[in-house]
C-alpha cells in the first residue's frame, strides 16, 4: 500500500546517503539544460563540485525570475516529445511561469500524494471530493492522480459551485476533502445558508488544506465546523504541486519529503543558512524529477525546520507552518506586517466571521491600514453599541499585536466575492515614490 514504510522511516544516515546520489545525477541532467549551461558556465561550477551534501551551498540559487528569463523552454532537460504535461505557478505574485513533466515525473507526483493521504487515514473505502481548481493550478490534477493511485473513490468536483459540492457531499457520502482554506471558510457560510450542519447532516472526517498561509486558528475552526481532522498540505508548482510536505496524524508540523527534495532553510538577506528552529526561506532541490529539476530554488516561503524527532516515527524532516512569504509582507508607518499577524488576531475573536481584507491607503502622505472584518450574523442583530464595543476590542487586539493601530471596519458575511483562486487579502492603493 502506500505507507511506504522503508523510505518513510529510512535511518537519517541512509537517507543523506540517498539524497547525495539523486543530487549529483540531478545536477548532471540539470546540466544538460540550456539555462544551467549557461548559468554554471558563467559561475563557474560545475557537477563535480558537489562531493557531499553541504557543498551544494555552492551552486547558485534559482529565482522565480531565472524562470521567467528561461520561460518556456530553457529549463528543459528533456526532447519535448517525452514532455506529458504543463503546469502553471498561479502568479500569486507577478507573470506565472510554467513548469513541465515527463509520465515519470506525473508517477512519482501522484506516489507523493497518496504517501501523503495514506499517511493521515486515507483508505480506498474512503470518497475523496477534491474541491481544487482543475486546470493550470496544480492543487486540482495533482491531488486527483495520487487519489486515484491510492484507489478511493475521487470525486473531481473542482473549486466553487459551492451548492453543488455541497449537494455532491450528500449524494456520495464525501468523507474526505481537500480545498484552499479560504474556499473551506466559504463554504461553512453556505452550509449556514441552507440551514445544514455538516457535523450533523455529513460523513466527512479528514480535510486537506493548503496552497495559501493559514493559521492554527483558522485549522481549529475549519475542524470544528465540519467536524473533520484537518492536515496542513504544503507544495509549490515548481517542485510539482502539493505532496512536497504534508502533515502526519500528530499534526505538528509537515514532513518535507527528503527522499525527493533536498531542504536548506536560509535568511533572505545574507542568504546564509540558518539552524534549525530558527526561521527563514525555505530553498528547494528537486532530486527525482526529469523534465525540469530546480536546483536550490528560492521558494520565498518563510519558516523553519523543527528540531526534534516526530513520535509517528518518520525520519523525513518537518517544516513549520508556513507563516507566509518573505515578498507579501508589507510595511506601514514602518512597521512590518505579514497578512498571517492579523488573520492570526482576528481568528481569535469569536465574533469574527470567515474572511477579511486589509486595505492600505495614503493619507496626507501617511500610510493608513484599514481592516474590513467580516462578522459572524448574528453580531449585526445586537445593538449599534455592542458592535462598538467589539469594534474597538478587535481594534486593541490588532493594535498589541502590530504595535500600531490599524482602522477596523466591521461588515456584514458575504460582503467579499466569492475569490476565484487563492484568497486575495491584501490590496495596496498607497502612492509610491519609487513607481
Ligand atoms: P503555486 O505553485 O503558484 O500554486 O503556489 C505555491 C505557493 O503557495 C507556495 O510557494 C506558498 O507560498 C503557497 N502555499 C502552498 N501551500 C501552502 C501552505 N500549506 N501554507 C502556506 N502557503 C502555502
Ligand atoms: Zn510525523
């Protein structure tokens, strides 16, 4: 099955040993592309200065903008006629970039994913509704394929519709979910609308969120209100998609799975490594794939290796939860803020309802940071006084936490569209200078 015990628990001695011969037969294919040709030629390093496994500290990095410089062809590795697939990376931040894969590429993705759900109760009696996007977004197929490798019942429902998914969950008895957090919140709202509990009237007991930071917070309720166990999923296109890193029963952080990736954790100023336990950049270096393996990519994803052994008994490393990215922290009057801080603060209020936004403007030449928070219903059935109250509690709350204090505009559920995609939760109107 897929608990693949041998690689899972492998001695940590054995698993470097492991990582070492995939690195130095990566760096050779990697090599044959026109891109690394280029980039090693002119750094002047090659395959051969890589003996052991700290020396991979002196290849250079790969940058979202080597990709798009190479963009679309110049990382490939492999004849075109043995690429089987393309994925694209959504642009959460800038143009996309597009990745590719050969069918061994596609087995060793979907492997991945059922390690993954195998390792927190999936099994083939289970009915698995993927409410991911399919399409260019890698959360939709990745997840599909391994489902089907782990052979449960996949139901390819997509992402919105939110009625019909609901309807789906029903009808097929769904006990197992993966979505993107925000979408998860959403749909809890609808849940509300129809006047059903999914506690009550569904089957569901496990739920796979990821693709966009969230906080344990935000876990606690998505498991409360569905009445599921919910395991953090962690993956980015460019290393395939979901499956890099994925939670164990013990909920306590992701194996990154070492076997496939090599993991370096770097500050993103000095770009030196940092000790475990301490946070920075997540770099990446695929080690089984063929069409397109990166090497020491800058993920921009920002967390920490756990010190420590997992009692599961795996010996694959565990990331933090990813507290956000290094390039969508923003700063005001100064300060700097990730979206995670105030998601972190508000998830705490039980007033709060499922969504928010923050709104930066400029003022007189000032920053103004405004939060729209969507409340829970029956808050707006109270008196004009209590919400008052409650506004200037959440407005205390956020102001302990960012050490300045923010405007908080309390709305009503279902204030936000409904996104397409990730959760778009900052939008910065402010003049700049320097643009
Ligand atoms: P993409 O490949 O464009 O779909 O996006 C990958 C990015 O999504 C990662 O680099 C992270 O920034 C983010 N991401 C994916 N999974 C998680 C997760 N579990 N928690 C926080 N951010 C995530
Ligand atoms: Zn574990």
């Amino acid at each position: 099955m897929y608990w693949e015990k041998e690689i899972e628990t492998m001695p940590v001695s054995e698993l470097k040993a492991l990582q070492l011969q995939r690195l130095q037969h990566t760096l050779l294919r990697a090599l044959t592309s026109p891109y690394y040709r280029r980039m090693y030629q002119a750094e002047g390093v090659s395959a051969d200065d890589v003996r052991t496994l700290a020396d991979v500290q002196r290849l250079p990095f790969t940058t979202k903008q080597d990709l798009r410089n190479g963009y679309p062809y110049e990382f490939l590795t492999v004849a075109k006629e043995e690429v089987v697939r393309l994925h694209s990376s959504s642009g959460t931040t800038g143009q996309a970039t597009v990745i590719f894969h050969t069918a061994h590429d596609i087995a060793d993705w979907a492997n991945l994913i059922a390690r993954c759900m195998y390792m927190t109760g999936a099994r083939k009696s289970d009915v698995f509704q993927n409410m991911s996007g399919y399409g260019m977004f890698t959360g939709g197929l990745g997840f599909h394929y391994g489902a089907e490798k782990l052979g449960v019942l996949t139901v390819p429902a997509g992402s919105g519709n939110s009625k019909r998914q609901i309807q789906f969950m029903k009808d097929f008895s769904t006990t197992i979910i993966h979505a993107i957090p925000s979408y998860a919140l959403h749909l809890f709202s609808v849940f509300a609308e129809l006047g059903m509990e999914p506690k009550r009237d569904l089957h569901l007991k496990i739920g796979y969120l990821g693709a966009e930071p969230y906080t344990e917070h935000t876990r606690r309720r998505v498991e409360e209100m569905f009445g599921v166990r919910v395991y953090n999923s962690y993956g980015l296109s460019e290393m395939y998609g979901p499956g890099v890193a994925f939670e164990c029963p013990e909920q306590n952080g992701m194996h990154i799975w070492e076997d496939c990736f090599l993991v370096e954790v770097i500050n993103p100023q000095t770009l030196e490594p940092v000790p475990d336990g301490e946070e920075g950049e997540l770099v990446l270096t695929a080690l089984s794939r063929e069409a397109m393996p990166l090497i020491r990519y800058r993920t921009r994803d920002l967390t920490m290796i756990l010190p420590g052994e997992c009692p599961c008994g795996r010996t694959h490393k565990r990331i933090a939860r990813i507290k956000g990215r290094s390039d969508d922290m923003f700063i005001v009057k100064g300060v700097n803020v990730f979206p995670m801080q105030v998601e972190a603060v508000l998830m705490g209020i039980p007033e709060v309802g499922t969504n928010y936004q923050i709104v930066l403007e400029t003022q007189d030449f000032m920053d103004v940071m405004t939060v729209k928070v969507e409340m829970r219903g029956e808050v707006f059935t109270g008196d004009v006084k209590g919400l008052q109250t409650l506004q200037h509690r959440i407005t205390t709350a956020l102001k302990s936490e960012l050490l300045f204090t923010p405007h908080v505009t309390l709305v009503e559920p279902g204030s936000f569209p409904e996104a397409q995609g990730k959760a778009v939760r900052v939008i910065d109107h402010r003049m700049r200078n320097e643009e």
